[in-house]
C-alpha cells in the first residue's frame, strides 16, 4: 500500500445557530452553540484515519485550548501528528460561523497559525515526508507555499493531488505538474481564468489537460463526478443516493476515499467511485468531521464484493 501525507489547513469551526443574523450593533440571542473541527487540510487526513488508512498530517496549530484539542481529536481518529507543529504564542486556526434558520450562513476565517506554514516551515517539513508516495494539498494555507510543495514534489517523483478550494487561480506551470485535480464547477472557473465566462465545463477540462494536468475530476454533489484524462475522455461516475443532512467537508472526504482507492491499487474510476461513496456518507451528519465514514460503513454502502479491494 502507498504511504499518503496531507500538506495543509488546520481549523476549529465555532458555530453559532440563530433565528436570523443581527443587524450593525444589535445583540441576538442565539438558539446553539458548538466547536467543530474543520480546516479542508485536517478534514481529508481525519477522514482518511477514520477509513484505517494511515496518514501523515502537515500543517500547524496554536499553543491554545483549540490546538491542544485538535492535536487530540488527529489522534482519536489515526491521524500521524508527528509533523503538526505547535506555534508558540499563536493561536489555532478558526473559522466564525453564523447559521440562520433557513440554513444560510455567515463565515469569518483567521487562517491563524495556518498562515505559520511559510517557506521556511516548507523546507524543514518536506524532507521528513520523503518516505511518503501520495500528496494531498489544498488553498487554506499560503497559496505560495501550496505551489512551491507542489513543485518540489513533482520533481520528487511524487503523486499530487490538489483540492482547489477555496478557488483561486493556479500557476500555468503548476497546474501541468498535478497528477489530479478535483475542483467542483466554481473552482474550475477559478483555476480556468483565461477562458471566457461562458466556456463550458468540457472547454475547461480540455484546456486543463491541454496545459499537462493527468487528471481533471470535477466533483458535482449528488451527481457523482466526472472523470477526465488525455487518453480516456470524460466519464460519469455516479453518485449514491443518501438523506442529505449537512453537506460541510463532504468536497474534502471526497478526496480522502479517492485518494485511499489510489492507494489501495485500484484503478482510476474505482477510486472515484470509492471517492463518492465517502463524500455520500459524510453528508449524513451534522458537522465537517461528523459523518466522515469508517471502513464498515463504506463497506455497507459498496457492497461485500467491495471488502477485499479495500482491504488495509
């Protein structure tokens, strides 16, 4: 099995439910309250710990309550921390959220000691994730950093896969050293910025696999996700039909499963479609982390035929 690390965000989600949001200087009082851990980078690592796969997690925390509890929420669920650092004096990542009664919400981040993961952490961090084959990377911390890991990992014979969320544009020369890409129909705009507003989505993959990315996977929901290569086109892998409680994470779980199909040997649409499987799973429960599934689970929604593939 290929040893997978996660390069990436570290968050507490403090969430807020209210009847409706307050205007400029008014107070409200609120119908609950609640700390979730979050961040796009520790999702995918919990959600790959929770399947049994191991994991590497590469990013860094505050010396604070919420730090002290993530490091242990990581090992709760499987998650290597040996290369989460404890910035001394910061504090832990957070992102503010708000959530009215229609299910509207209102979001604050304070990348926090995220914004800590600098070239210089880069450079003490990579050579310690030599031994590692599959990268998983996102947009939460220093986009500069994300870009220079990709580069060197590349040149390392490494496997990338790069979550482009939150959306933002991604170097020409970057993007043609990603093995997989996995944005949903607003992050292909954003990483597609030189084509017309009114390009398709299929316009956008075919440029993305023009400039030498290996693989285009455009999560659509529910939908399932669509699979593209230079070779091979573009092919529906379809979702799986679930109660749709709280869609949080469910882009991070995603990637998660796919990669842990990678590196379980399957082939590129199996893992997808284990990728799917996942992301269908975690929509189930309240809260980024919540429904991330275990192996069981994922068993029980694939199929039996399904154990030996995913067996660790």
């Amino acid at each position: 099995m290929k040893k997978l690390a996660v390069i990436g965000s570290i968050n507490m989600d403090v969430v807020t439910s209210v009847e409706r949001f307050p205007q400029p200087g008014e107070t409200l009082t609120g119908t609950s309250f609640s700390t979730i851990p979050g961040g796009k980078g520790a999702n995918q690592a919990v959600a790959l710990g929770r399947l049994g796969v191991p994991v590497r997690m590469a990013g860094s925390v505050g010396d604070d309550a919420f730090g002290e509890s993530y490091l242990r929420n990581f090992r709760e669920n499987g998650v290597d921390t040996a290369l989460v650092r404890v910035c001394k004096g910061q504090t832990t990542g957070t992102a503010s959220i708000e959530v009215n009664a229609e299910g509207e919400n209102h979001i604050i981040v304070v990348p926090a000691a995220n914004g800590e993961c600098d070239m210089q952490w880069l450079e003490e961090t990579l050579p310690a994730l030599a031994n590692c084959d599959i990268f998983l990377l996102q947009h939460e911390i220093p986009l500069p950093v994300v870009f220079e890991a990709i580069r060197r990992l590349h040149a390392l014979g490494k496997t990338v896969i790069l979550d482009p969320a939150p959306a933002a544009a991604v170097p020409e020369d970057v993007l043609s050293m990603i093995d997989y890409i996995t944005p949903n129909e607003s992050e292909l705009r954003a990483i597609t910025p030189t084509l017309g507003a009114d390009a398709d989505v299929q316009a956008r993959v075919s440029y993305l696999l023009g400039l030498g990315v290996g693989c285009v996977i455009n999560k659509s929901g529910g939908d399932g996700a669509y699979v593209a290569t230079r070779a091979g086109g573009i092919k529906h892998v379809p979702g799986f039909k679930v109660k749709v409680v709280d869609t949080t994470a469910a882009g991070d779980t995603f990637n998660a499963g796919f990669a842990a199909g990678l590196a379980l040997g399957l082939p590129l649409e199996e893992s997808v479609m284990v990728g799917n499987a996942a992301a269908g799973l975690s929509v189930t429960a309240f809260g980024a982390q919540g429904g991330m599934p275990r192996r069981e689970q994922l068993l029980t929604l694939l199929g039996e035929e399904w154990r030996e593939k995913l067996a660790l």
